[in-house]
C-alpha cells in the first residue's frame, strides 16, 4: 500500500488543502475535513497510509 505524506497549507471550512511534503509537488489536494483527524490545524503534518489519514510528530 502506498504511503504519503502532506503537510496542511489551508483550512477552507469543510475542506482542506493539502501539499506532499514527501516529493516535489506544487500541487494542493483538496480533502474533505471529516476525512482528516479533527484537530489538525494550519501546519500540522499528516500520513495518509491505508486509505486513512493521520497526524505525524
């Protein structure tokens, strides 16, 4: 299974906006909020693995 991970650029409401921090991408993911752990904020850095989402320390 595929392991990416993200870094959250910007909180939009019910969405976010996600950047890969694991290669060289300019492109933003746009993700639904209740598919991310709810207390991510701007900055937090996230591991999606498993078709789930989680918050890296």
């Amino acid at each position: 299974m595929n392991r990416f991970e993200y870094i959250v650029m910007e909180i939009d409401g019910d969405y976010a906006r996600l950047k890969r921090t694991d290669i060289e991408s300019e492109e933003l993911k746009l993700v639904a909020r209740a598919l991310l752990p709810p207390e991510i904020t701007e900055g937090t850095k996230l591991l999606y693995e498993w078709m789930s989402y989680s918050i890296l320390e």
